[in-house]
C-alpha cells in the first residue's frame, strides 16, 4: 500500500512538474487559423431538416454559399448565380392568375467539395426532396407557394425555372441548394433517413470551406477550398468552437483564445468588459431585426380594453431602460419592425413615460384605487397581472423588476412567473396559456412581413391546430386586409406603404408593449481585417470569411 | 443529498455504533453527557453559533436589513463595497447586496432546513416500516434505495425540475425529498434491527402496544440520534445542491432570491462586478461549513464510542 | 461467495431495469417536446408540417409502447438515434464516455493519493495544528459549490494572473484541446494542460472526503486491540502502521468508494458545464434540456451501470481484501 501511494505520488508529481516547464502551443496564435467561439453547438448541418442557428452559421456561411446572399449592407447580391432577377429585366414575369415566372441564370466554376459540377438541376432536385411530405423538412410554407423548378437544357444545365403558384414579393432571395449525386441514393431508398445522412454531420458544401472534422461537444474544423471560384479562402483553417458557458466563452475571448466570436449570449455588459480588458479585441455593437417586447393577452378581461394596455406602456419608463441597462446602444421600440427593416415606420403614435396619463387612462377604464395602492376593477377584484418570460435571462429579468416597481406606481400588482425557453415557447406562447404578459423577442427578416404575426386567422386556437404567432389575439378588420395584400404585393414602394399603414393601427391599438431593439453583439480580434458583421440572422459574422485575413 | 459526504462517513461508523448501541436505552442522562462532549467540540461550537447567527439574520431580515427589500435605484448601478450606505456594494439595478444577502438567506436555510426535516420525516418512517416488518415491504423499499443511489442525483434533479412547473421553495424540497430520503431510510433501518430484538420492544409487546404505537412511540426516538445528524448534514448539503441546480437554472426562480441564484446571476458579471459572486458564494460557503462542523460535532457528541 | 453474486448480480439487473422505466416515464412526460419547441421558434411552420415531425419521431404512441420500442432495440444492442445530433447514440456516447473517464480517472486517482495520505498524516498526529488544518480544510473543500471554484480558477488562471505575471503560464479557459493542434506528443502535452484546471475543480470535494474518511477510519483502526497488541510486542512503530494499521484501515474505503462514484458523476456535470468539456455530463444536460430522450436514457443507464459495477466490485474486492468477512 504505502508503496503504491509513493509510486502515485512520484507520478503525480514528475506530471506536474513537466507540465509547468513545456512551451505552450495553445498560447501562440498560429497565423493560418481562425478560431470562432460560439455558445452553442450545432445540431445537424442539413439546414432544411435543423433548427438552431449554430448550425447555420457553419453551414450556411462557410460550407455552403447560397444562390443569392445578403452583404452587411443588407443589399442582395448574387453568388453562384450571374445576376439577381428583377421585374424590370424582365427575368421576374408576373403572370395571369396570380401567379410568377423567375428565370436564374447559374455562373459555370461552382463545384461541389467532391469535385462534380455545381449546376440548376441540384436546384431543382432539392425542391422535389424537400416537398416529399415524407422528407424531415421543417418547414414548407415558401415550398407551397412555388410550382415547379424547371432546368430547360439538361445539356447546359445552368438555367432555371422557377413556376410559383402565388405572388410573393421575396420571390428574388434564392434557393436551397443541396448536392444531387450526394443525397440522392438515400432519398430514394428512405426520405426519412435523411436528416441522419452523412450529409447532416459531415457535409459536402460549395462554399470556400469544406468539412474536415466535427469533434462533438468541442469543436469543427473546416479548411480553405482550393477550387472556391471567387478566389481561395485567404485564412487557411476556420474552427468553430462550441463554449456553452457565455462568462467562459467571454474568459476566452480576454484571454485570445477565440479571435472571433458569434451567437454568444453576451450582455452589452459582458461587451464593455471585453473592450475594457483586452484592447486587441473588437466588440461590434450590430443592429439588428431583433424585436423585444410584452405580448398582452388581449382575450383577458382587463387587457381587452385599449385604455388599460395604453396605460401599460405609459407607467413603463423605456427611455430609462435603454439609456441605463443598455447605455443607450438599443433604441427604443415604438412599433413592431425594426428601423433597419425597409418597412419601419418612425411615425407611429408614441407612448411616453407618463405615470399620470398612466393613472388617467386605468380610472377612464373603471378602475378604482384600493386600501393597499392596488387598483380595483369594477367587479372589486384587486388588479393583479403575471408577466412570464424565458427563466435564467438576466435582462428580462431585470426589465420585468423595473416594471414591477413601476406599474405598482400606477397600481397594477406584477406578479413574476417565469419557466424555462422550452416550455415557454413550445407551450406557454403557442398555446396562448399566458393569462396577461408575456416577454420575449421576435428575431426577423428584411423578409418578415405582418402577416403571421398580426392577421386574425393566424391566432393559435385548437380548432386551427394551433397555428399561426398571433399569440396576443389582436383582431382588426383593417389591420387582416393590409396583412393580406402585403403578402402578395410585389412592388417595394406600395408594400412599404401598406407595412407603414398597418403599424400606424398597431400602435394605436397596442396588442403588445413594444420594448427596444437588440443589437446583434459579436466580437473579432483587432487584427483580423475585414470583419464586417452584418446583424441579420441567416447572414453571420463569417459571411464573408473567405476575404478575412491575419494583418501585422 | 449529493454532497453530505459526511452522511456516508457517519454511515461508516454506523455498524460499530450499532453493537455498542446495544441495550442502551437513550435517557436523560444520554442527551446531559451528549451536550457535554458536544461543548468540547470546538470547531463544531463555533458552527453551531455561525449557524444560529446566519438563522437569526435571516428571521430578522425586514427589521435589521440596512434598505428596503429590492428597492431599485438606476443611477446607483455597481457601486462597489466599501464604507457607504451598501457596505456589500450593490448590484446590476442598484440594489443594496446585503439586503438581498439578507432575504436570500431566508430563502437558502428555509430550503435547508424544511429539506432536511421533510428527508427525516419520510426517511425515518420508511426506514422504521422497512426494518420492522421486513419481508416484502423491506426489500421493495431497499431494492428501491438501491435503485435511486445507483445513479447520480443531479440528472434526476435536473429531470424533475423540467417536469414540476414552478420555481419556488416547495418545488426544490419536494424534489430533494423525493430522492433525499434514501439516506435516513438506510440510518434508520439498520438502527430499528438492531432495536427491535431488544428487551423494551418485546416489553411494549408484551403490554400490548400497538405496531404503530411501537414504531413511533419506542423505535423512532430510539433511533434519533443519528437522525439528528444526518439531518444536520442535509441542510448543508441542500443549500449547496440548490446552488448547482440554479447554476444550470433549475433552482428557486427569480424574482425570489437565494443564494445560489443570486450566485449564477452574478456569473454574467464576474469581470465587471466580482463582489456580486463573493459574497452570496461566500455566504454558502460560510453556511455549509458551519452545518458539516456542527454535524460532526453532533455525531461525535451522540456517538458514546469515538471520543474518550 | 458464487451464489453471493449472482444474486448481486440479479439485483443489479432489477437496478437498471427499474431505473430505465422510472426515466423514461418521467422523460417522456416533461413539458413541451421537440417537435413543439420547432414550431414555435418558427413562424412560419404550418401545422401540417408539425404533425408531419411528429409521426416522423413517433411522439404520438402511448408512453408503454414507446418504452417497449425503445427496450426492444436497446436489448438488440441498439441505443436508436439521437434527435439532435441525428447519429447513432452509440457513436456519440463512446467518445464522451472516453472524455469522461479520462477526466473522472485523474481527478480519482489524484483526490485518492493526496486524501488517503493526509487523512493518515492527520489521523497519526490527531489533534496537531497540522491536523486541525487539514480537518477545516477538508470541510472547506466539501463546502465548496464546483461550479463556483470553476469559475473563480477560470478568472484567476486564465486571465488573472497571466496578466499580472509575465511569466505566467496560461491555462485554458475550458475545453479539451486546442483545435487543429499537431498529433502525438503535442496533442498529448496538450490534453494534459486542458485537464489541469477541471481536474482541480472535480478532485477538490473528493480529495476533502477521502482525508476526512481515511482519518476517521485510521483513528478507529489504530485503536484496536491487534494493533495496541502489535506495539506492546515491540513491533516498530513505523512496520505497526504499514503492516498492521494502514491494510485495515483501507478495507472500508474501498466500499466507500463505489458509493462515491454517483457523487463525483454529480460534480461531473457540472465541471463539464462550466470547463465545455465534452463529457458525459454535458451530453445529459443537454439531453435532458433538448428532449433528446434516446441519449438521456443511454447516458443515465450507462452511469446506472458504472454505479452497479463498481458496487459489485467493490463487494468482491471487501470478500478479498478482508477475510474475516463470509457471504452465505
């Protein structure tokens, strides 16, 4: 016994000791490598049949290039396509009925990491596999609206046709593109099987990284591709690594261990640490198409009443909010698109902090103040509201303390009842079980248009199997019919019109409590140029990380 | 619970104590000479005063908490500790710290102590119907113990927390109970063997007593010494797993304030605002470490056999 | 002793069988399952799409007929699919199983050698200044929430002193390796310096128990009759320990350690949480979160199954290791 604790002893030691003398690999920065820290790892990498952004963010983004893409500018421009069709060049044709033609023109060059052509018919064939209902795919609301994709010369197949069957305005933003040669076996065999294809772990993209490696819980490694028509990768190797911890991930950051981060949960405080601590690291403060705001139920008795909601958003001091907890780097919400969405519309009716107005538009409603500074409605029943939101997120949290404090100045009683993002989204909010307020954000498009958000028909019900993301039930006749030609309006100018329409109602009649809007937060290492994050989702930090480099 | 090593190491002692403990009936003069050797236990003196200081802050909370409870000052955002009004500094809404250390600490040491009596009461008499009528109700229920301390308690927790809504004190004891028991159950099974053979139960048979009067009346206080201890060790060792559970987020929600929320919560402000963690982590530090002395101190004070 | 084992065994079997309907039931009933928590990030699924999913992960059967699917393959060896990571649980579980151990085994190992070795120290000068040390140390060390040691050495190692010290080396904050780094003795070098913290952190509570057990149980053995009888004999004070106190003393911290192992598996989720360590720890906990009911079980039943063997283990080795003890 006593020898083998010596023995151990011994080993332990002579381990310690040579692991104190060895020069430390992992403390230089190895020049030919970029290290992207993420809080959360990817599920699959088949983006149709996946859910989390992680995975798109590798996927879309490095491995695979789209047909058209956004820049950081927001603008669409073309990548493995020559152009990008427009009604004026005649390659978008509107057609009797309703419905559209759009003609893509594919560049030649483009291939697949295994070396076969990139061509339309990859297109057109990944159309038919995601519509098979008996295929993973997650979702086929665009898919319905499309026709057919037609490729007119199998001999050139570098031309497509894309037949839909309805107006859509966004019919110009591309198409998911998957490898034919690749997935097509199984697909015949068992369409089911596809989202545990090889292709979902280990996927063979067009983009100018190709797959080498998935270390699971920890990292992937991807690697400059040698045949990436628009010029090879300029960094060599890019590895994402997955640090689910955000202070860890921040440590990592101070400490140069990541030289790039991206979905990392980090606060605007965690930010200024960064910047403050490690001066070689850049924090990009991004806007963004995130919309934060309080659902209100508007079936509950006390909230049908406009007055009441209206009052709500008066006793609320946003302007403190964001200038206090936010140093003034996240606006103000008034309406429900973002100000970078084409449609914002700045003039909407704007509900200042106004605790007196407040109490003004509660008394108007019926409401009378009780012995204990509560208000009573007309029934005698004491005015006490719940607010849910996502457990364990520290800004809600602190929002839904200030609002405590704030409301039980005009007299309504919060009460906190939070439960975790699972429940809360996959029960609470699709099933309208939140009886008063609900806190969380929307993370949209420049795509988003109003109408599965506010349209009628889109309130979640039983009957209708719980469709739709109308969680507070806001029914308005005006508002569905703008919901409904936005949809189809092809023209910029008069669907921006109607989105501006539609906003002026909504802010009129509040069916939630606008907060602000969140910036998109990543960061990147000083030296490494050409970072331009772009603050859309789908359109991630690395979305031009083909043109990265390591300066001096 | 997961972390009451020292359970495990009373557990040890156990099969000795069990001999030793035989035909000594626990009397007056049992608990005179217990107090005695307990006040020559001076680490565990001093835990039991910090336990009772730490118990006595939390009841007197509202009446000796320097600020009113989460009174929210934006433009006193992290102020840091020091000689002013928030001598812990106060926190990311300009809360005063001590104040919500304070409150927290009724929430951590009622989690504690209403843990530890719930795990004793259901221990003790699942342990005491195991023991004493044995046969299909003792292996049902020891195959069962087996079962739930063959895998790690936190995975459970985490389980249960998903599948109980809520966030409050009910629900985290109801789940340290429902896999806390097994520990007392085994204490006490084994003490009511060794009991139920001897000369006082056969005596209360003979008289005619009732099975449940037996059990309750006779076997239970017989077997209470190292209850006491178990018990001790569990408020401990509750704070401490309620601590884990919220760092994964599965603890007492926000806005209720515990120690080990406020301790996850601060995380996010480690760099910016270190006294954040300091001192809820310190506060649990200082709490379960004054329970483990004040356990050991009991058990050696109610174990006749290891101190001379 | 054989008929001691197999019933050992059969209990073992009752263990797990129980053990994996307890989870799958309570699983299976934890709010908002995968497919709903897909369609409510997304709005623009539709509920065809939802069912859709649904019939395709097989949510619609009864609880008892998912639980006997699941029995079924899994006694033909086969664990299903995780839902998440769309492989075969298999695949993913052997190479956090790997991770795990690894981590598991060093800090065992290390809170073994340096507890037992105090724990005697302290036990041999009872009532030293030295053993009062070692004693609040020890209850430090159990006092400690693992999640917060994680952090505070995350900050002190990773960026504190690095920054204070020039010459400091930097320890990583969390993970297992440093990415793309080259094979053989580098990568092994590597490995070894991404365990040191974790290490630390996971050994800590353990290295605590261990001193305090060892302490206790060479207390009581050194008080024993044999051993009083060995040095009234004139045996050598230091061949007395060895041979006489040390050997017996040990036995009973050999069962002690069977028990332990769910504990430390329980300070292993969390040091996994917090060090990105890509063990089975993490893996549950995400599981868990993540519904992905296939790894849940796989991972909880392999634990289950770690915990019965070394139980029975731990039983042969006390059979062995102590001859005074007989099994019908």
């Amino acid at each position: 016994m006593k020898i083998l604790l010596r023995s151990l002893w011994t080993g332990l030691i002579a381990v310690l000791a040579l692991s104190l003398s060895l020069p430390w690999a992992a403390a230089q920065q190895r020049r030919d490598t970029v290290v992207i820290g993420m809080a959360q790892e990817p599920d699959c990498l088949i983006m149709a049949f996946c859910q989390m952004a992680a995975g798109a963010a590798v996927a879309n983004n490095s491995v695979f290039k789209g047909m058209v893409e956004y820049n950081d500018k927001w603008q669409l421009y073309p990548i493995t396509v020559e152009k990008i069709p427009t009604l004026k060049d005649g390659d978008w044709q509107l057609l009797p009925g309703g419905k559209m033609k759009v003609t893509w023109k594919f560049r030649r060059g483009f291939t697949w990491h295994d070396g076969k052509a990139y061509t339309a018919l990859d297109a057109s064939w990944t159309n038919l596999m995601l519509r098979n209902p008996r295929s993973p795919t997650l979702s086929r609301t665009i898919i319905n609206k499309i026709d057919n994709m037609l490729v007119p010369d199998l001999a050139q197949p570098y031309t497509l046709i894309v037949q839909w069957n309805e107006r859509y305005p966004f019919a110009n933003t591309g198409h998911t593109v998957y490898p034919r040669h690749v997935l097509e076996r199984e697909y015949l065999r068992d369409p089911a099987g596809l989202k545990a294809h090889r292709q979902a772990r280990f996927p063979i993209g067009n983009g100018p990284y190709r797959f080498v490696e998935w270390v699971p819980g920890s990292h992937i490694t991807l690697e400059a591709y040698d045949k990436y028509p628009d010029g090879v990768a300029k960094i060599r190797r890019q590895v994402w690594r997955f640090i689910l911890d955000s202070t860890v991930l921040q440590a990592n950051v101070i400490a140069n261990q990541v030289d790039a981060t991206e979905i990392n949960n980090f606060s605007i405080e965690q930010m200024l640490e960064i910047e403050r601590r490690n001066p070689q690291q850049a924090a990009h403060y991004t806007p963004a198409l995130i919309w934060e705001h309080i659902d209100l139920n508007l079936d509950n008795e006390w909230l049908r009443d406009k007055r009441v909601r209206q009052a709500i958003a008066h006793a609320i001091n946003r302007e403190e909010m964001s200038q206090k907890l936010f140093y003034g780097k996240q606006p103000v919400a008034h309406t429900w698109l973002p100000e970078r969405h084409e449609g914002f519309n700045p003039n909407v009716r704007k509900y200042a902090y106004d605790p007196a107005r407040a109490r003004a538009l509660l008394a108007e409603a019926g409401f009378t103040p009780g012995p204990d500074g509560v208000l009573r409605d007309a029934r005698g029943r004491r005015v006490e509201m719940t607010i849910m939101t996502t457990a364990g997120n520290a800004v809600r949290e602190q929002v839904q303390q200030i609002m405590k404090e704030q409301l039980r100045a005009v007299g309504i009683d919060l009460r906190i009842d939070n439960r975790p993002a699972g429940v809360l989204f996959g029960q609470v909010t699709r099933r309208r079980e939140f009886p008063h307020m609900v806190m969380y954000a929307w993370v949209m498009s420049p795509l988003t248009l109003p109408h599965a958000f506010w349209h009628s028909n889109q309130i979640p019900t039983a009957a209708n199997n719980w469709e739709g993301s109308n969680y507070p039930g806001w029914r308005n006749a005006e508002n569905d019919k703008l919901c409904d030609e936005a949809l189809q309006e092809i023209d910029t100018a008069k669907r921006v019109a109607l989105l501006k329409r539609q906003q002026e109602l909504w802010a009129e009649d509040l069916p939630a409590i606008p907060l602000y809007f969140r910036l998109s937060l990543t960061t990147s290492h000083k030296r490494l140029s050409n970072v331009k994050p772009a603050g859309l989702s789908g359109t991630y930090i690395n979305w031009n990380s083909q043109e990265w480099t390591w300066v001096q | 619970m997961a972390q009451s090593t020292t359970a495990r190491e009373f557990a040890l002692d156990l099969e000795r104590r069990r001999k030793e403990a035989a035909g000594v009936a626990l009397g007056q003069s049992y608990w005179q000479i217990a107090w005695r050797r307990f006040r020559r236990h001076r680490l565990a003196m001093i835990g039991g005063t910090v336990a009772l200081a730490l118990s006595l802050m939390a009841l007197l909370a509202p009446s000796i908490a320097p600020h009113p409870f989460d009174r929210i000052d934006l433009g006193r955002r992290w102020t840091p500790p020091g000689l002013t009004a928030n001598v812990f500094g106060t926190d990311e809404l300009g809360r005063d710290v001590l104040t919500r250390i304070m409150y927290a600490g009724r929430i951590s040491l009622v989690v504690g102590y209403v843990t530890a009596v719930s795990v004793s009461a259901v221990g003790s008499l699942l342990g005491a119907l195991a023991g004493f009528y044995g046969g299909w109700i003792d292996s049902a229920l020891m195959r069962l113990v087996d079962m739930l301390i063959a895998i790690p308690t936190l995975p459970l927790y985490l389980i249960m927390s998903a599948l109980i809504p809520g966030g409050g004190v009910g629900r985290i004891v109801l789940i340290f109970t429902i896999f806390g028991w097994t520990t007392v159950a085994r204490l006490v099974r084994g003490q009511i063997l060794s009991l139920k053979t001897q000369d006082f139960v056969e005596a209360g048979r003979a008289m005619g007593a009732s099975e449940a009067r037996l059990i309750l009346r006779h076997l239970i206080p017989n077997a209470l010494a190292p209850v006491i201890v178990a018990a001790t060790l569990t408020v401990g060792g509750a704070i401490l797993t309620e601590s884990g559970l919220s760092y994964l987020g599965l603890g007492i929600q926000p806005p209720v304030p515990s120690w080990g929320n406020m301790l996850q919560r601060a995380q996010e402000y480690l760099l910016k605002a270190s006294w954040l963690a300091v001192f809820p982590g310190l506060f649990i530090f200082i709490t379960v470490l004054s329970f483990n002395f004040l356990g050991d101190g009991l058990r050696d004070a109610l174990d006749p056999r290891l101190k001379t | 002793m054989q008929r001691f084992l197999a019933r050992r065994l059969v209990h073992g079997v009752i263990i797990l069988v129980g053990l994996s309907i307890l989870m799958f039931t309570l699983l299976v009933f934890t709010p908002g399952d995968p497919v709903e928590l897909i369609a409510a990030s997304n709005p623009d699924i539709r509920p065809e799409d939802v069912s859709a999913l649904r019939r395709y992960y097989g949510l619609d059967d009864p609880v008892y007929v998912r639980y006997f699917k699941w029995a079924r393959s899994v006694l033909k060896g086969d664990l299903g699919y995780s839902r998440t990571y769309g492989t075969p649980v298999t695949k993913i579980i052997g190479e956090r199983l790997r991770n795990t151990l690894t981590l598991l085994a060093t800090s065992v190992a290390i809170a073994f050698t340096v507890g037992v070795t105090v724990g005697i120290y302290s036990a041999l000068h009872q009532y030293s200044a030295t053993d009062y040390t070692v004693t609040v140390f020890a209850f430090a060390g159990l006092a400690m929430p693992v999640f917060w040691q994680g952090i505070v050495f995350i900050l002190v190692f990773s960026i504190w002193l690095p920054g204070q010290i020039p010459w400091f080396p930097k320890f990583p904050a969390g993970g297992m390796m440093t990415p793309g780094i080259a094979p053989g003795w580098p990568a092994f070098w590597d490995r070894l310096w991404h365990l040191v913290l974790p290490v630390s952190v996971l050994a800590t509570s353990g290295m605590a128990a261990w001193t305090r057990y060892m302490r206790s149980s060479m207390l009581e053995v050194i008080r024993q009759d044999y051993v009083r009888t060995a040095r009234a004999k004139g045996t050598p004070e230091q061949a007395v320990i060895n041979r006489h106190a040390l050997r017996n003393a040990l036995i009973p911290i050999i069962t002690l350690m069977a028990l332990s192992i769910p504990g430390i598996l329980n300070g292993a989720v969390l040091t996994e949480t917090v060090f990105s360590w890509p063990g089975m720890g993490l893996l549950l906990f995400q599981a868990v979160l993540g519904h992905d009911y296939n790894v849940a079980m796989a991972v909880l039943l392999f634990l289950a199954l770690i915990t019965v063997l070394s139980n029975l283990m731990a039983d042969v080795a006390y059979a062995v290791a102590d001859p005074r003890i007989r099994y019908d």
